[in-house]
C-alpha cells in the first residue's frame, strides 16, 4: 500500500482515510495597549494658554459693562495664575468704574441745571472710558505674552484686590 502525502499536490489520499489537512495559522492579534497609571497627583490637563480668555474678558466688557468682567474674575482666579488674575481684576475694576459713572449720569441727569451740567460732563466722560476700554482691550493680549504692566489701562481705580 503506497502511502500519499497529503500536501503534495496531484496525489489522491485512499478513501477510507481521515484527511489531513494543515490548519492555517491564526493571524496574531497585535497586543492589548498596556494601562498606564496616572502621574503621581493625579490627572492634570496641560495648561491652556489664558490670552485667549483675557482677550473675549476685555472685548466682552467693553460692551456688556462689569458682567462679563465679574464672570471672567469669579470663574479664574482660584486657577493660579497670578499675573492673568491680575489682568482680569484690572478689567472687573475699570468696568466697574464705567458703571459708576453711568449710574452717576442717571442719578445727577434728574437734577436741574447744576446735576445737568455736570451729568454732561460725566457722559463725556464716559465717551472716553469707553475708548481707553476699546485701546486696552486691543492691547491686553499682546501686554500679557511680553510680561508687562498687568494693568493695560491708562488709568484705573483699584475697588476689588
């Protein structure tokens, strides 16, 4: 009885013969990505560059008053950067001084001749803390990447520390 190599071709196995046939190799899987634990701490985001919030604080504030200047104070100044607390507690404080002086217009507009005097003077006035917001908005960001003064504004009074 000859003996037939299954895996050369052109020979038949006899009939009552179990085929032997080769399995293919299974395809390796490639291995499971290993878990890495957090950094002694824990987890830490990197930290976000606060330009572009002090810029959308300044520029908010410049036509929606102390509001947004309050948000923006309230929400970064436990996130520890001292310099962008810094710039955003200038802005809370020259937007709160733009407040008083509208509320001073208001208040001064009601009396005659003296208050209406004066409450002329005051909206000037406010014309032109409105243009000293607008310059300082337009130079926050660039006064905060040069390190400089952490107050962009020509002037300022210091209500809120």
């Amino acid at each position: 009885m000859s003996t037939s190599d299954p895996n050369v071709p052109g020979e038949q196995q006899p009939e009552g013969t179990p085929a032997q046939t080769q399995q293919p190799a299974a395809p390796q899987q490639p291995a499971a990505p290993q878990y890495q634990a957090p950094p002694a701490g824990g987890y830490q985001q990197p930290a976000a560059d606060p330009v572009s919030n002090i810029q959308l604080n300044y520029w908010l504030s410049v036509f929606f008053a102390w509001i947004p200047a309050l948000i923006f104070w309230i929400i970064e100044k436990d996130k520890g950067d001292q310099r962008a607390t810094a710039f955003h507690v200038a802005n809370l404080n020259f937007s709160l001084l733009r407040t008083a002086v509208g509320i001073g217009i208001s208040i001064l507009g009601l009396i005659p001749y003296l208050g209406w005097i004066i409450a002329i003077l005051l909206w000037i006035a406010s014309i032109v803390l409105f243009v000293f917001h607008i310059m300082a908005a337009a130079k926050a960001a660039d006064a905060y990447r040069n390190g400089g003064s952490t107050d962009p504004f020509i002037f300022n009074v210091p209500m809120v520390k």
